[in-house]
C-alpha cells in the first residue's frame, strides 16, 4: 500500500456584496462601481454566506482521507468570512484559519471599481494596451498581472509542498487567484489557462481538487477542475469575469 495522499481544494470566496454591485453598474451601463469602502473590507452578500454554509456541509460530509483538516485564507473579508463558515460546519476554530496576505485579490490599481465602459471611456489608451498585450502581462498602473500574482503564490505552493504533503488543505482566494493556482499546479501555459478562462467564470463557493501524491517527488494530481457542490447549487451560483476594476 503506497503513502496516503493529501488533499488540495482551491476554493473561489462566496458572492461578495461587491459582485452584485459591480453587475448592477455594468447592467445599468455606469463608468464607475458605487463600492463605498475598500476592496479589502467588502463582506459577502446574504447568498454569499448561503453558498459558503453549503460548500461547508458538503465538506464536512467527505470521507475522513478526504475532509479538510487546514485553512489557507486570503487576507480580505469575503474570503476569510467563507472561510469561517467552512471552519464552523468542519469543527475546525476559526484561531486555526491561517490568513495569508498572498492569497489576497489580484490589485487593479488605477483601474480599480471602474466598469469596462468606465476603463474604455476614462483610460482608451489602457484600454487599448490591455486589448493588445492580454491579461496575462496586461499590469495597470499600480496592479498587477497575471504573472504578478502567479510569483506570490509560487512560494504558497511550495509550502504546501514542503511542509503539509500528508494534510487536507483548502484554500479560500479569489476568482484570479483559482486561475493562477490552476497554471501552477497543473503545469499550463498562458495559452492553456487563458483558454479556460474563456470558458466561464469560475463559480462562488466552486473548488478545484487535487491529489498531494508524496512519491517520487512531491506532486499534485489534478482530480477536478471545476466543480459546484449540488448544496451550493442548490441554493444558486454566480460568477463575474476577469476585468478589471470591481472586487473578484
């Protein structure tokens, strides 16, 4: 019998009160967000809450090889809230949630709360760069890329390689971070992960799952790529896409 496998969940945060905001400025045509405090501090929204109690239930129902025993968090309110309920429904105290400031949302910058209207209306000429060099290496004005956030948490994957191979991780981050964790993990290429970005956005309270295999070297094995809990969809799932500007 081979060495037990850990596990690794990257999970995207609930709905945010910011994403009902943002699709709100974005429907009614708006340059601007109506975001009244910083990106750092908006909570979830009352299903936001909904979807991480029910990605809760669902884990804490897993087998005992594949339950989560340890919580990565990003630093900023949504996150940790859905961690917290992850926390609850899995009789982990939330003292043991470990926040991590690399796991926070990508930076937008001088782009930040501004629609794809307001960026093409305000910054045509950032527009006009974004439009040619991709999200990828695409960084605004004070943000960051793409490559940005994947070199933070380059040593985020190490440390899980390194120091918690045997434990049942989750990480709790961002719709970017999920994507970036993704390219890292499963060993992509710009192309590649760019093209499951245009998929779809990745779902609140979605995961993906990996095998932690400890031999011959320290691996992971992708088991899911994207997959909502029938808890969580059953009491719905929404997504917002990568542009920048509102809380992700």
């Amino acid at each position: 019998m081979g060495p037990r496998a850990g596990k690794l969940y990257i999970v995207r945060h609930g709905q945010s009160a910011g994403n009902v905001l943002r699709d709100h400025a974005e429907a009614a045509g708006d340059d601007l967000i109506a975001l009244h405090n910083r990106d750092a501090d908006t909570p979830l929204s009352p299903l936001g809450y909904a979807q991480a109690q029910a990605l809760g239930e669902w884990m804490a129902q897993l087998p005992d090889d594949e339950r989560p025993d340890t919580i990565l968090s990003s630093p900023f309110v949504r996150a940790h809230q859905t961690a917290a309920a992850l926390a609850e429904a899995l009789g982990i105290d939330e003292s043991r949630i470990e926040i991590d400031e690399r796991l926070r949302e990508k930076e937008f910058g001088i782009l930040d709360r501004y629609t794809r209207k307001g960026i093409e209306t305000t910054y045509p000429e950032l527009a006009a760069q974004r439009g040619l060099v991709g999200k990828f290496y695409f960084r605004p004005p004070g943000g960051e890329s793409w490559c940005d956030v994947i070199l933070r948490l380059r040593s985020v994957v190490d440390g899980i390689r390194l120091t918690r191979p045997d434990c049942r991780v989750v990480v709790v981050g961002h719709q970017v971070i999920v994507n970036c964790f993704r390219y890292l993990l499963e060993g992509m290429r710009e192309a590649e992960i760019l093209a499951i970005d245009r998929q779809g956005d990745f779902p609140n309270c979605g995961y993906a799952e990996y095998d932690v295999v400890k031999e011959p070297a320290v691996s992971f094995r992708l088991r899911k790529g994207r997959v909502v809990p029938p808890t969580v969809r059953d009491v719905a799932v929404t997504g917002d896409s990568d542009v920048p500007g509102g809380p992700r």
